[in-house]
C-alpha cells in the first residue's frame, strides 16, 4: 500500500485473509466470493482515512487441501483403555 501526503511517500504492508470455502467434485471455486471478500477488506482498510491504494501485490497465496469428511481409516483404531475396558460397560468398533 502506498500514499503520497505533501511529497512524502509512505510504504505499509497490508496483509488480507479470506475464509476457507469447501469444494468437493462438479463445483468450482468461488471466485467471485474471494475477489469481493478482499475487496470488502481493502475498502474497510482504506474507509478508515488511510489514504492508502495498492500500489503492487507481492504474494498471492492459495492453499488447497484434500477434504474428506467422516472419513476415517484403518489405523485410526485406538484401543479402549484398560480401566474403561474392565467395566464392560463400552464398545469399541473395529472396522
């Protein structure tokens, strides 16, 4: 971000974040929804006063993770402990 007041130029580093969006198979990344949700970031950055316009961005990070809900797998068997196995009173499911 920079801003020029009365021949000074002023460099700040802004940093924005959007929220995760979950795609799974035959939907597409919502683009638009991150481009508007940064750019709700910038105006409230600047609706401040700041004076501030982006004047170059350095780093555009996007992260993609494999999403696998109520997925489980063989080793994630976990043994029932000793003192509540003893009270016949659990189920452990082994798949």
């Amino acid at each position: 971000m920079i801003r020029e007041v009365d021949n000074d130029i002023s460099h700040v580093m802004a940093y924005f974040v959007t929220e995760p969006q979950i795609v799974i198979e035959g939907q597409d990344v919502d683009l638009y929804a991150i481009v508007t949700s940064l750019n709700a970031q910038l105006e409230n950055w600047n609706g401040r006063g700041s004076g501030f316009v982006t004047d170059r961005i350095t780093r555009f990070v996007i992260c993609v993770l494999k999403y696998r809900p109520l997925h489980g797998s063989n080793s994630s068997f976990i043994n029932t402990p000793v003192f509540i196995d003893r009270t016949k009173c659990t189920v452990n499911v082994k798949k």
